[in-house]
C-alpha cells in the first residue's frame, strides 16, 4: 500500500433527493440533484427500492440516449430492457449491465416482475469527445459471472469492473474512463483498503450500515443510504461499524471537458446538443 500521506478523505457527504423517472418510478438521486450535480466524470446516481409495485411497475418505457454509459445494476428483483437495434435481455438479481450509448441509442427498461422487491442503482458515466460518437455497445454479465473476492477478515468484494489490489478483475473491461466498481460487504469493524489511481474521481455509497474513513476512522462517517464523495489520494481505508457494512466503491477518471446536458443527452456544446435533438426527431439513433 501507499504511505500514510496518500489516503483520501471523505470530503463531503450527499443526502439522497426523493424523485421519479421513467413513468413515475420512485427513487432516490444523489448524482444529478440539486445537492450535487455531477462528480465528473460521473453525471447521475439513482437507487430505487420498493416492494411496492405501485413504486415501480411502469418502468422506463422506450427513450433515447447519447454521449454517455448507463450503469445498471440490480440488488434484488428482475429487469427486461431491449433497444431499437435488436438488443435485448433480462437483468436479475447480482447482475450488472454497462451501456455505451455512444452516438444514439432508444432503449427500454421494464420490471421483469409484478410483485416483490426491486432494488438496485442507475449510475451514468460521461464519455470523453473523441468517444461521444462511437458505436453503441453493451456489457452484460449475470451474477455468477462477477467474481468475488474473500477477504481475511471475513469480508467479500464482489468486482463489475477494474482491477482490485489483490489482482481480482471484473468482467466489464474497455471502458474508456478506467473504472473501478466495487461491492464489498464487512463484518462488524472489519477495515477494507483498496488502491485508486490518483487522477480518479470516487465515490462511496452505503448501502446497508455506517462505515468511517481513515486509518484511525477518525476522519469521517458516512451512515446508510449515504453517498460520500473522497478527496485526492491513491487509496481508501474504510471501516465497518458496529452491525457490519455493505457499501459500493466507484472511481472513474476525470475528464475536465465541459458539458452540455439536455435530458438524455450529454455532450460538449450546446450546438451539440441541438444536433443530437435533430437527429433523434429525424430518426438517425
């Protein structure tokens, strides 16, 4: 590991914004609300969770997208999503889907279910201007293709994408903007550490319990349902509290470019953005 000097802080902590998407789903935004816009290169975070149909059953109807990486990723309960090019699939429980919407694409997503829980995470990803063109893709793995890695202190780290310091690498590979997309569960006051490259954004995002940050968990809490954005360094030292934590860790590297954003659409210039309504309205996705 890296010395003591290199660790990065929790230098904020973001509540959730109660909202609705799609046809009225119900979710909570921490990346994309009025409490944090954009940690760039990442532009959205919505987590939904309900038991309750009413919260979730219209879905997210066909609608299109450009410039940017949908990210999502199911906790529980069973998803359906198809395009205009062919592509479809079904996202359950554990499973991850990255799309690089690229130069346009109109998809759907739509609950795989008509009771029990939905659970999971929405994250948008930016994509540099030499890449905001390029052809759509998908990566598309189910639960038991996510390796997970044990840890000694009883801990679990379950790896989308990038390469932990143990050498265990998720299954999402050629994303331009590096990734790192971790789940890791602990054991009450077990300690997770884990490189990140300096020139990486990262954020932590508490899923169940509250972890502290640091070496001596002096340097900050973040409790469940918490976003935490980390400050410049090469690693994270997080602790679980006292009933156990499970939390996602995420880091991307920055791009500085400027962006425009107009709903589903992401780029540059504004000019740009007035192209990509242009082609959508003239049937070029």
């Amino acid at each position: 590991m890296s010395e003591t000097g290199n660790i990065r802080r929790l230098e904020g902590v973001v509540p959730g914004q109660a909202t609705s998407d799609g046809a009225g789903v119900s979710l909570t935004r921490y990346i994309g609300s009025h409490f944090l816009s954009e940690l760039d290169p990442f532009l959205l975070l919505d987590f939904f969770e309900s038991d309750d149909p009413d919260d979730y059953i219209a879905g997210f109807p066909s609608h299109p997208h450009r410039g940017f990486e949908t990210v999502t990723y199911l906790l529980a309960g069973k998803m359906r999503h198809g395009d205009n090019a062919g592509h479809s699939g079904v996202i359950e429980t554990g499973g991850i889907q990255w799309m690089t919407a690229g130069r346009g694409i109109v998809h759907s997503e739509m609950p795989e279910q008509e009771d029990g829980r939905l659970a999971g995470f929405q994250l948008w990803v930016n994509l540099p201007a030499s890449d905001k063109l390029c052809e759509p893709a998908y990566h598309e793995y189910p639960a038991a293709q996510i390796p997970a890695e044990r840890h000694s202190s009883g801990g679990t780290v379950r790896v989308i994408t990038g390469t932990t310091s143990a050498g265990t690498t998720g299954p999402v590979s050629g994303v331009v903007t590096r990734p790192l997309y971790l789940d890791v569960e602990l054991p009450a006051g077990a300690i997770f550490e884990e490189m990140i490259p300096a020139q990486h954004s990262a954020f932590v995002f508490a899923i169940e319990g509250d972890v502290q940050f640091g070496e001596s968990d002096g340097d900050g809490t973040l409790r469940s349902r918490e976003l935490g954005i980390l400050g410049e360094g090469e690693r994270v030292m997080i602790h679980a509290g006292s009933t156990g934590a499970r939390f996602l860790l995420v880091a991307a590297r920055a791009l500085h470019e400027p962006v425009a954003r107009y709903g589903p659409f992401v780029m540059n210039t504004r000019s740009e953005i007035e192209q990509a309504i242009r082609d959508f309205n003239s049937g070029r996705f």
